[in-house]
C-alpha cells in the first residue's frame, strides 16, 4: 500500500518556500518521529537562511503544527486505501463489519510502516483555537478520528450495532487499536515478525468488531 510520500526538494519556486520548508519537516518526522521537526534543520535542508523561514512559520511550533497536520492526513489517505479494498457487494451487515475493520487494519498498517510520522500524527502540541485544519483529512475530507465515526455509523444503518451502544464507540476501538500500535512501535511487541503482527491485529479488529 502507498502513502503519501512528500519529498523535500533542493530548491524551491518563489513563492513556494512554505511548502518546501513544510516537506522538509515531514523528512524530518518521517526519519526520526516529532523531536526532530527543528525549524533551523528545515531551513537547511530547504538551502535558505533561518530568518527567510519565519515569514511562514513564526516558530518549531507553527511547523510542528503543519507537519503534524500532514501526518494526520496521510493517515487518513492509508485508512482510506483499506476501505477501497473492501470488496463491493458485500452483504450490507457483512460491509459494514468489513469497513470498521478496514479503519483499523490501515491504521494498524501506517503505524508500522511510517512509524516517525505515525508518532508526529498524534504527538502533544499545545491547542489551537478553532483546530479544524483540512490538511488532517484524506481525500474524503474526513480526518482519522471522522473515518471511524463513519464506519460506526454505517454499522449502525445495517443493523450490526444497535443504537444505543453507538455514542462513545469510537472511543473505545480507538483506544484498543492505537493501544496495540504503540505497543508495536514502542512498546516490547516490537521485535514480533510481520505475520504475527498481521494475525495480532486481525484478532483485535475482530475483538474489538464483535465487542462494540
């Protein structure tokens, strides 16, 4: 499966400084997680002085914001994937169940994959006010957090998921699935080899399917 694989470049168009010094930031996560994301080290890679970057990104802060909104995007774009793979159809109770376990298996895919960016999707920034940023969505416009309320949502329209049980459930798979990410790229899951780490998480997104 592909994701979205910004690339800095070594020079860039007038006008277009912010978006190289924004790709330079995603390299910058995607190699070492969000503690390397420095504002200075993103001007070098972009070939300008440190001062020319404050037009467009006032502190690492305002960087890290951006690249952090990327790397939420990208998830969204790997979640996204799993979901077009669900093969059309399905019986509507059997495509609903197959969608949320699609939320979680492309979730489960990026964290191992991309793990730099997966750490700077959900690393802990000081908030934003009005934080509804577009960039954090994929090419449906839905963030990764909105993608599994969808999924929920049409478990419910199919009659899998009855509607009381519904409110609060994202929560709860969320917890189950991210818990079991970290544990895979932090945590002392992570020397497992990848067809055990593919039947662990199927076996969760079962769980965590038929528990709602």
């Amino acid at each position: 499966m592909r994701t979205r694989d910004p690339t800095p470049r070594s020079t860039y168009r007038h006008g277009d400084l912010r978006r190289t010094l924004l790709e330079a930031g995603i390299a910058l996560a995607r190699e070492r997680g969000p503690d390397a994301v420095v504002l200075r080290e993103a001007t070098r890679m972009a070939g300008v002085v440190p001062n020319a970057a404050y037009r467009h990104f006032a502190s690492r802060l305002e960087l890290m914001q951006a690249v952090r909104a990327a790397a939420l995007s990208a998830v969204a774009a790997a979640i996204e994937a799993e979901l077009a793979a669900v093969p059309p159809g399905l019986p509507p109770a059997e495509e609903a169940r197959a969608r949320v376990r699609a939320v979680g298996s492309g979730y489960l895919r990026f964290a191992v994959q991309e793990r730099g960016l997966f750490r700077t999707a959900f690393a802990a920034l000081d908030p934003v006010e009005g934080d509804s940023d577009p960039a954090k969505a994929g090419e449906s416009g839905l963030n990764p957090f909105e993608l599994l309320g969808a999924a929920l949502d049409g478990m419910v329209a199919a009659g899998v998921l009855p509607a009381e049980r519904r409110p609060g459930a994202e929560y709860l798979a969320w917890s189950a699935v991210h818990g079991l990410a970290m544990l895979l790229i932090d945590g002392p899951l992570r020397p497992l080899p990848p067809a055990q780490i593919q039947e662990i998480g199927q076996r969760l997104l079962n769980m965590v399917e038929r528990g709602l």
